[in-house]
C-alpha cells in the first residue's frame, strides 16, 4: 500500500508542473462581475469582551468587509483576533497564550465572558427561523470548574450550549477558526512574517490551504485498508471454528425432540414469567404516564403567568424609563434655575448694597449742607455782635456782650462732654468687633476647612482607585487575597460587605450620611458557621485588621411584608451584588424599614407610619438626623460625619467619575462660597470703617467747635475791652458768601444723588422681584423632582415584587420540569426495559397463548416453572444435559457463527468501501493540490505586479519545499526572497500570505501586527495590496491590526472599510 502511494505522490509531482502554466490562466479568468455587497451572513457584527485579559469590558462593532484596528501597545488591541479565535472555539494552545484558557481570564477575576454576534440573513443564513437574523455566541471562561457555551437567538434565547453546534454554524458560514493562517495573531503573525526556510513556507501554505489535513485523511484511510485486511484473515478463521462448533451442538439437540410435550408445558411456563415482568413494567409506565401528564398541564399554568409578569416587567421598565428621562430633563431645569436664583440673589444684594451706599452719601451731604447753613447763621450772628459793640461803644450797654461770654463757655463745657464720649464710642468700636462680622469670621474658616476636606476627599477618591479595598484598611486587599488562596471554606467569606454594595447614582447625595449610618455592617466580614469564623479571624489577625465578623447561614428569606409602602427606603437606595450580603443587611440593620425624606418637617408623620424604624434627613453636608418613635414618644438622633471620611460602598467606575466630579463641583461651591463670605466679610469691615471715620469726623467737627467757641470767648472779651471793627465785619460777609455758595454746589450734589436713588430703587424693585420669581420657580422644579423621585422609587419597589413573583413561578416551573424530567427518564428507562422483555417474551410464545390472572405472583408462577422443569428433568436423566442447557448451548453456538458471518461481510464491505474511497481521495487530493498552487502563484504574481516587481512560487513536494522567486524593477532576473531587503521581503511575505488566503477561501481573515518589520514605504504598499486583493472577496470580512496610524495612506475612506482607534483600558 505504502509503495502504492508513493508512485502516486510522484505522479503528482510531474502532472503539478506540467499543468502550472494552464491553471494560471484558469485563475485569471474569475468572474469580474461578482456582487460587490458585503456578505449577509457569517460575518461578525460586534464582539464583547468581559473580565478578558486586559480588559473589564470591551466592546467593539465590526465592519462587514476591511476593519482597521489601531491602537498603542499596552491598548488590548491584541485581545480582540484572541477573544475570536476563543469565543468561537479555539483551544489554548491555538492563541499562543499558554497552555490554559484560564490564563486569558483577567487577574484579580473569577470569570470571563466573550459574546460574538454573527449576522445571519440572507439566502446562506444558518436555521433563520430558529436564530433570526442575529446568531449570539458566548462563551465563559472560569478558573474554577469547567469553561461553556451559550448559542443564543437573536432575542437572546439560548438554543444550545454544545460546541458541536458552534462547529456546524461554522462550517455552515465557511469560518476556519481551526485553521492557523485564519486569524494570525500578533505571534504568529511575526512568526510567519519572519519565516525565512523554503520548508517553513511549504509547511505554512499546506496549513493554510487545508491541504495538510486532505492529505492526512488519504493517509489514514490507507492505513485503515490494511488493518481491514489483517482482520479479515482473523475473521475468517474465527468463522471456521464458530461453524464446527455449531454443528456438533445441533446433532445433540435433535436428541431432546422426542420429549416435545414436557419441554413445550416447561417453555409455556417459562415464557409466561417474561410477560408477567411486561405486565408489571407497563403498570409502572402508565402510574409515570399520568404524573406526567398532570406535570405539563401545570407548566402551562405557570408559562401564563410568566408571560404576564413578564409583560408587567416591560410596561414597568418602559415607564421608568420615561421618568428617568422627564427627571434628567427636571435635573437639567433645576441646575440651570440654581444658576438664574443665585445670579438674581447677587444682584439683589448688590442693588441693596448700592442703594445703601447712595443714601449714606444723601444723609452725608445733607449733614455738609446743615454744617454750612449753621455757619452761615453763625458769621450772621457774628456781624450782628460786631454791630451791637459798635452801637454799645456808641452807648448801648455791655451787660449783654457780658452775658454772651458767659454762654459761649457753657456751650463749650458741653462740646467737651459731647467730644468725651464719641471718643469712648470709637474707643469700644475698635476693640469690640461686631457680632456679624465675628459670625462671617466663622463661617470663612469652616469653609476654608471645608475646601481642605473636599481636596483631601478628592485626593483619598483618586487614590482608591488603583485599589478597590483602600477604604476599608491598608492590608485589606492583601487579606482579600489570603482569603480567596484558601481552599478550606465551607463557604467562602463575604466583605468587606461595603464593597458588594452600591448607591445608585439618583440617590447619590445620601451616600455619606448611609456609609455612617451603616458603617459597621459595612466594614464586615460575612461567614457561613462558627468554623469559617476562626480561620478568617486568624487571616484578619494575620493582616493586623480588626473587623466585626457576622456569622449566620447563607440563606433567603421573605421580606416584602416588612415594606413600608409608598416611601423610600435604603432598599430602594442600595444596589447589591451578592444576595447574601443583600440578607444580611436586611437582617442585621432592617434596611426595610429605614426611609429616607427630603423634608424634615415630615419626620413625626412619617416614623407613625407602618414598619417604619427609623426616618434619615439631610441637614447639610457633615450631618444628617435620625428620628424614631411612636405615637407616644418622638426622638431625634443628630448623624455627623466628615466630609473627607472614607466610603466604605463600592461605586461603579462611572460612579467614581461622577463622584470625582461631583466633588470637584463642591470644592468649587465651597470655593464661591468662601469668596462671598469674605466679600460680605470685607463690605462689613468697610461698613464698620465708615462708621467708625464718621464719629471720627464728628469728634474733628466737635473739637473744631470748641476752638471756635473758644476763639469766640476770646473774641467777645477782646471786644468787651475794645470797640467794635468794621473790618472784620466786612471779612464775616465774605465768608458767609464763600459758605452759601458751597450750599448750592452741594445742594446740586443732593439733587443728583436723588436721582441716582431713585434709579436705583426702581432697579432694586425689579431685581427683587427677579429673585422671588426664580426661588418660586426653583422650588417647584425641586417639588416635580421629588415627585418624579419617588415615581421611581416606587417603580423599583414594584419590579423588585415583580422580580419576586416570577422567581417564585419559575421555582415551581423548575420542580414540575424535575418531575417531566424524571417521569421521561423513568418511561424511557421502562420502555428501554419493556422493549426487549416483549421482545424476548415474544421469542418464547405470543402473549395471546399465556393467561396471565390478577391472582398470579410472580411466587406462583415461579413455583409452576419449578413443577415442570422436575418433571422435564425426570425425562431427560438418560441424557447427561438437560435440554435448557443444549438449548442455551445451541443458542449460543448459532449466534457466535451467524456473529462472525456478521463481521466478515461487515469487514469485507469496509474493504471495498475503504478502497474507493482512496481512490476518489487521491484523485481529489491531486485535483485540490494543483488548483491550489496555480491558483496561490497567480495570486502571488498579481500582488508582485502592484508594485511592479515579478515573482514565481516553485513547489517541491517531495523534499516538501517552497521557493520564493522574485524580481524587482532592478533586477534581470528573479532571485530568492531572502537576499531582499526587509522592507521588500515583508512584502513578499504578504503576498504569500495573501496567495494562500486565495487558496483558504475562508468567510473572516485576521492579521495582527503585520506592519511591524516595514518602513513607511512598505507599509504603504503593503496597505494598499491587502486593499486591492481583499476587494475582490466582498463577501468575506478582514481585520487588520496594527500600532501605527495608517490615515497617510489614502483612499481609505471607501464604504467598505471601518478604521477603529483603541484607547489603552490601563488609563480608563
């Protein structure tokens, strides 16, 4: 046989090279006309990765026919053809990442997910009244247990979770997963790249065009030939025995023929044991036939109300969801209504300050004007004293001008008093700050330490994220580790439990005042039993961590009847990702019956309300309250908490951001706040100068008062020594002048001022008028939020029933399955049972010559047997066997030879089978290999041709060799690949590669890296081939993948191509 092969090995060899030139132009003649749209079918629409290597998740829409994949290294662009070649069924050792699928799970997981959609329409679509249009493929990977798979419909009903229905919608959609030049990853892709032996490449093309596995069938159907050969000698042999045995039994079986009668009584007896065992069987079938029967009737039922629930469910959802949208529309309004209240509230109290300002200057001149008339009033009385001494010195009398004096020094004494407490009043303003001033002073420094526990929150917040346990303690991530190293749990603890806890992000300005108000239970450790206990005590010990550990039994409970209903509680607030800890909660702290409220003023009411505990309010951004009572008693607990104090709940990384966010928005409030305070700070200050330079003004005026009395006294008691004089009298009227024409400068000031105060107020008017109207309507957007708030709570509370009531039906759908199942498995068993009973009933007697009665046992009728066998015995005793024994013997002899009469005609037709077989092999083989080889070097040479080089593809398939040949625009004549340059050599290896994915035909092609040993102009070429050779396959899909930016090369913007930029998952 081996020698037989050989001489058509050689065969081939010879008609290879003779029919290479004819095949060429076989290859050049391909339909030019094909349907250019992509492919309706087989292609992959989207892929999702989970917990996969680099990535948490990952998700990535493809393009049906040229993909574009960049990306840095360190990105995960490499996880992509992997998570293929994985999800649709690759082992480990064909990604070239180890020896264990369990080393792609990504570290710190349990689990991976790789979800690949396939589209399936069309005339080739794969069972589309089954799949529909979509066909969801997933599988999961874990590091304890087995991996599976999950074939899915597109509505995402599993279908299937055998692999082998994964192969069949391959091969269905021509997808080579299997094949190692299908989706080259980034190794094998430098692995091929690089190959430099004409033996190498020979190995790769017989790999990549399936010729490798065409020609291991044809082998191991020759050495199948020879091993039927060797077991028909064997069976012949055997036949020959199994015949003389048979015939000798048969002439001692003629013997027992004369005790007919006996032996026919004994059988008749003995067959009617057999078809008592069926009546009894049937019994049983029929008892399962009912209980089966009663089992679906009610699966129907339950399938019901399934379906209504479910529909409940949807409607739910679909409400929720209009209310989530109105809320973010009404958190959007409430921001920007925020924004327009503390706008008006600024400019009220500008326009306030303002108008202070101007009346302060009214009064101001107004005192000037009052100075200046008094003055003039005094230079008036003046003239007149001057007047009277000339008239005293020209007789009148100087008793007056006596009594004058007199007055003068008292009106002195009174300035002076006048003069001593306006300097105690400044004394005490100076040294006594005001109590406003003194609160803003207050309220500064705990804004300002506000800001610094805002900055060292936002600074612990990106800290943590590096570490998802930092939280909860230094050594608590290394404790984590321990715990889950540790294979001897009865059930594996659960903590911190905080970090299997979430806020969901409606209720996110509650987080603070939960995380204190549940922060011990949140800082727990959940076990199971007393053992668990003291191994995880002596782990935290181990880690210096002191936490509380709560031990009760992984269990569920019924806890609806203890809802308040109508209100929101920490039920409503929290997410959970493990039921047990979701128990425990309720259990250790009854989250339940703790609601929460906006409105404080509605405690009392509240806490009278049924299953109600305990009532949480916000006061403000460090404190909260508690209030619990009765109808008889009412308390109320302050909660505090710092602003910088850890979190102890876990936030999804779109939680963090926000959070980040939110926390950067309060430091900016508490920033804006800070500079407001000190604003009014400062106006306060300004406001206390003023004053204080306004007594300090009217203690000068004072002190100007007493000089000029003082200057009056000696004035008059000159003049009472002396005459009176016109020329000072004249110098009194120029001054009266000068002061009444200072009155009507500011008299003019007054006036403006006037109008400037009424502007003002009118202003002021609108602006409070302004900001009235944008509280108003900042209240009633806050009241539309609350409302919308508890719309959704209330929602959650009803899908959370809802979710109950279907969990609850499908526990009963599943025990009534259990029933279906085991009453199948019991009636298949009894048929499986009956089936030969009948039949080996039947070969002792039909069931109508036996009269089985209901006073029949199976006692009875085995003590009958036992009557005839003695009697049949009595007969047979000259015989030294009795005639069950012949017969069994003769039984036995006939089936052993009609056995190997069996197997010689089986063998023999295998043979024959096997033979041609073999020959239609070879004559397929020798078909395949030449059109493979023409069909690669005519692909080969068209890819040389774009850049206008020439090349040969010269196979050797005795010394099993693959050469390649090719010319440059420079070179005479073609020369071997290796003495190119690198640049020219990776080109020719993409051809290659693209002349044996001719020959492969299959649906998805992938390149990882292909790029990486070319230069800029290589690599522009090489772009431009893998573009010009890939659209002629429109119905197949490529995806290229590589570090570099391929937007210098042009003409990328075509309909069938989609570029995809990666961003490195290490920096998200």
């Amino acid at each position: 046989m081996s020698q037989i092969l050989e001489k058509k090995k050689r065969k081939l060899n010879d008609e290879e090279l003779s029919e290479e030139s004819s095949s060429e132009e076989e290859s050049s003649d391909e339909d030019e006309d094909e349907d250019s749209n992509p492919a309706e079918a087989g292609i992959i629409e989207r892929l999702e990765l989970r917990n996969f290597m680099c990535h948490d998740y990952f998700e990535l829409s493809l393009g049906p026919q040229l993909n574009f994949i960049i990306g840095r290294n360190g990105s995960g662009k490499s996880a992509i053809l992997t998570g293929i070649s994985v999800g649709l069924g690759a082992k480990a050792a064909d990604t070239s990442r180890g020896s264990s699928l369990k080393k792609l799970i990504k570290d710190g997981k349990n689990t991976a997910r790789i979800t690949i959609v396939l589209k399936n329409e069309g005339k080739e679509a794969y069972s589309p009244e089954i799949f529909g249009p979509k066909i969801v493929i997933e599988r999961k990977l874990q590091r304890q247990g087995t991996n599976s798979y999950s074939i899915k419909t597109s509505s995402l009903k599993t279908v299937s979770s055998k692999k082998s229905l994964i192969d069949e919608i391959l091969y269905n959609f021509n997808i080579t997963v299997d094949n190692p030049l299908a989706l080259l990853s980034q190794d094998k892709a430098r692995e091929f790249l690089t190959s430099t032996t004409d033996h190498s490449k020979y190995e790769y093309f017989m790999a990549g065009s399936l010729i490798n596995d065409i020609l291991e069938n044809y082998h191991l159907t020759s050495r199948n030939i020879v091993e039927v050969q060797k077991k028909m000698e064997i069976a012949r042999s055997h036949l020959e025995v199994a015949t003389s045995k048979y015939e000798e039994t048969a002439k001692v079986y003629n013997r027992f023929r004369k005790s007919d009668a006996l032996r026919r009584s004994l059988e008749l007896i003995h067959a009617k044991i057999y078809w008592f065992n069926v009546s009894v069987i049937e019994k049983k079938i029929q008892k399962y036939q009912a209980q089966l029967m009663q089992a679906e009737e009610e699966i129907e039922v339950i399938d019901q109300k399934l379906k209504e629930f479910e529909s409940k469910s949807e409607k739910r959802k679909e409400n929720l969801e209009k209310i989530k949208e109105k809320k973010y529309i009404v958190d959007d309004e409430i921001n920007e209504s925020s924004t327009s209240y503390e706008e008006a509230k600024v400019s009220y109290q500008n326009m306030k300050m303002g108008i202070s300002e101007i009346r302060n200057e009214i009064e101001k001149t107004n005192n000037e004007i009052k100075g200046l008339k008094n003055d003039v009033k005094k230079f008036t009385d003046m003239i007149d004293v001057e007047k009277e001494k000339i008239e005293t010195v020209n007789g009148s009398s100087r008793d007056n001008m006596l009594k004058t004096i007199e007055q003068t020094k008292a009106n002195i004494a009174k300035l002076e008093s006048e003069n001593e407490k306006l300097k105690s009043q400044l004394i005490n303003s100076e040294n006594n700050p005001e109590e406003e001033i003194l609160f803003l002073e207050r309220e500064i420094k705990n804004s300002e330490q506000s800001i610094r526990d805002l900055k060292e929150k936002q600074r612990q917040m990106l800290s943590f994220q590096g570490d998802k346990y930092s939280a909860w303690g230094v050594n608590v991530s290394k404790a984590i580790k321990h715990i889950r190293s540790y294979n001897n749990w009865h059930r594996q603890p659960i903590g911190p439990l905080g970090s299997y806890i979430e806020v969901k992000e409606e209720f996110s300005e509650w987080k603070d005042l939960i995380n204190a108000a549940l922060g011990k239970t949140l800082d727990s450790f959940l076990v199971c039993d007393e053992h668990d206990r003291r191994v995880l005590s002596d782990i935290l010990k181990k880690h210096r961590l002191n936490k509380n550990i709560i031990t009760r039994n992984f269990e569920r409970f019924s806890y609806e009847g203890g809802i308040p209903k109508g209100l929101t509680t920490f039920l409503n607030v929290l997410k959970f990702t493990d039921e047990n800890v979701f128990f425990t909660l309720i259990d250790a702290n009854s989250i339940e019956k703790n609601v929460i409220t906006n409105d404080r003023n509605e405690t009392r009411k509240l806490v009278n309300q049924r299953n109600v505990l305990n009532v949480f309010s916000l006061l403000n951004n460090r404190s909260g309250q508690r209030s619990s009572g009765d109808n008889t008693s009412f308390r109320v607990d302050p909660i505090y908490y710092r602003i910088n104090e850890p979190l102890k709940i876990s936030t999804a990384n779109s939680m963090d951001k926000k959070d980040i966010q939110r926390t950067e928005e309060q430091i900016d409030n508490e920033i804006m706040k800070s500079n407001k305070l000190k604003s009014r700070h400062g106006a306060c200050i300004e406001k206390k100068k003023k004053r204080e330079e306004q007594v300090k003004l009217e203690i000068s005026q004072t002190q100007l008062n007493i000089r000029q009395a003082n200057d009056e006294v000696y004035r008059l008691e000159n003049a009472f020594h002396d005459d009176g004089d016109l020329a000072k009298i004249e110098g009194l009227k120029v001054q009266i002048q000068e002061s009444q024409d200072q009155i009507s400068h500011k008299e003019s000031v007054l006036r403006s001022l006037k109008e400037d105060l009424a502007n003002e107020h009118s202003n002021f008017v609108l602006a409070k008028s302004q900001l009235s109207e944008a509280k108003s309507n900042l209240q009633n957007l806050v009241k539309s939020q609350e409302q919308l708030n508890k719309m959704i709570s209330d929602s959650e509370v009803e899908g959370t029933v809802i979710l109950s009531e279907i969990r609850h039906y499908e526990m009963r759908k599943d025990k009534r399955l259990e029933i279906v199942k085991t009453c199948e498995e019991k009636i298949l068993k009894g048929n499986e049972k009956l089936d030969p009973l009948i039949q080996e009933a039947e070969s002792k007697c039909s069931r109508g010559s036996v009269i089985i009665s209901e006073s029949d046992t199976s006692e009875s009728i085995t003590a009958e047997y036992e009557n005839s066998q003695i009697a049949v015995k009595e007969a047979e005793k000259s015989i030294g066997l009795s005639y069950e024994e012949i017969q069994t013997k003769l039984l036995e002899d006939k089936g052993k030879k009609e056995a190997c009469e069996v197997k010689l005609t089986h063998l023999e037709s295998i043979y024959a089978s096997l033979a041609r077989d073999l020959n239609s092999r070879f004559n397929y083989l020798h078909t395949t290999i030449l059109k493979s080889t023409n069909e690669a070097s005519a692909s080969f040479e068209r890819s040389l041709a774009l850049r206008g080089f020439k090349g040969d593809l010269k196979f050797d398939f005795k010394e099993k060799t693959l050469t390649m040949l090719v010319q440059t625009k420079g070179d005479l004549k073609k020369r071997s690949v290796e003495s190119l340059s690198g640049g020219e050599k990776s080109f020719s290896q993409i051809a290659l590669l693209l002349a044996i994915w001719k020959v492969m035909d299959s649906k998805i092609r992938g390149l990882d890296e292909f790029d990486v040993f070319m230069d800029a102009v290589n690599r522009t070429i090489s772009i431009k081939l893998l573009l010009s050779e890939l659209r002629q396959y429109s119905k197949s899909q490529a995806i290229f993948i590589t570090p570099q930016d391929i937007m210098m090369v042009g003409n990328l913007d075509g309909k069938d191509i989609k570029i995809h930029r990666m961003n490195d998952p290490r920096s998200s």
